[in-house]
C-alpha cells in the first residue's frame, strides 16, 4: 500500500510531500523542461517507470512533482487532458492512470 500522506486524492500548489521518492513512488516533473510538453515527458519516461513497476510490487508515477517532493503542477492542454483520459479507458486493468487537477 502506498503512503496515504504522499499517494492521495488532492494535492496543494507548493505543498511537500513527505518521504521522497521511494521502490514505489517516482516524482517527475511535469514538463521535464520542455515548457507545455507533458505529453511528450509523460511518453518519454512513463513507459520506463511502468514497466519496472509491472514487474515488481507496483508503484505510482507522480507527474507534477519536483524531485525534493514539492507540488509544482504541470500545464495540460484541453486535448492533452482527452489523450490521457482515452489512456484512463485503455483495455489493459494493469495500467490506469490517474488525471487529477492541482
């Protein structure tokens, strides 16, 4: 189980999230530095983190949160927000991310 305190419904622009990062929990920033391109980090380095995720106890991948744990955001388009909602209703139970707005 994830740690409630870190892995929750709702976060706060500018709150820490206590603990880091940890076998099951990964922050990413939301643009990795590619200012608007959420979709292109989330492509680029989600695959990995599922992956390994799926081969192990599982995990989450917090996009939108900075290495040392504060909630940064991550600007989502109207058309971005629809990709990841169609990935939300993918076929495949193992993999069903989560869209939450901070």
């Amino acid at each position: 189980m994830f740690d409630p305190l870190v892995v929750k419904p709702s976060y706060t622009f500018g709150e820490v999230l206590p603990g880091g990062e940890t076998q099951t929990v990964e922050f990413k920033s939301g643009d990795g530095g590619r200012r608007g391109d959420t979709i292109g980090v989330v492509k680029d380095k989600a695959s990995r983190y599922i992956g390994a995720f799926l081969n192990s106890c599982g995990g989450v991948v917090l996009f939108g949160v900075e290495d040392d744990g504060s909630v940064a955001g991550c600007e989502v388009s109207d058309a971005q927000r629809t990709q990841i909602t169609k990935a939300r209703h993918d076929p495949n139970p193992a993999m069903q991310p989560q869209l939450e707005a901070v």
